[in-house]
C-alpha cells in the first residue's frame, strides 16, 4: 500500500468534526452539504472528507464503509481511527513503528 496523500491544513476542528459524525446518522454519501450540515462550513473543513476516504471509513464515491460503521460506535471510534491510520500510513510504520512520534521533519 502506498502512503496516502490525502491531509488537513489544521486539525483545529478534527475532534468537533468526529464527535458531529458520532452523533449523526450515517449519510447515503458523506458530501460537503453533509460536512455543512454539522455545521462545517470552512474549505479547510473538507479536506476530512479525502482523508475519512484514506482512513477507510468512506470509499471512493463517499459511501460510508462498515469501518464508518463501526467507527459510530464509541467504544469502538479511537481503535477505529488508530487502525485506519496505521493502514493509511502503513509505508511510515513499516520504517518506524512508533511513526506518530515521529516529528514533521523525521516524517519529510
């Protein structure tokens, strides 16, 4: 697997943005009119939508996978997202496997 290209310019909203999907109902196609309708708004705020595509939660056309599923359930969500991003990430943790330590110079 290649290391993903997808990315946030900030992550100021991230939390907000997982607790609103928590607490929605899964959408037919997770869209920017969705993202808008929990109250994202910002360009910024849909560059998640390319990386939920990366964390496996949505597949290519926007569709929610059973990982999206599964990540609605919050016993699960942390192990969810901690799975998607080892698997986006795979090639950085292959080299180094505690990658999220890893500073953004280390990572470049």
């Amino acid at each position: 697997m290649a290391l993903t290209t997808s990315y946030l310019s900030s992550t100021k909203n991230l939390e907000s943005i997982f607790n609103s999907i928590i607490g929605a109902k899964a959408p037919e196609r997770f869209t920017t009119k969705f993202l808008e309708d929990l109250g994202f708004k910002s360009s910024t705020d849909r560059l998640i939508i390319g990386m939920l595509k990366a964390l496996g939660l949505l597949n290519e056309s926007g569709q929610p996978t059973q990982r999206y599923y599964d990540f609605l359930d919050q016993t699960q969500s942390k192990k969810i997202i901690a799975i998607g991003i080892q698997e986006a990430y795979e090639d950085l943790f292959n080299l180094k496997k505690d990658a999220q330590s890893m500073s953004n110079d280390e990572i470049k």
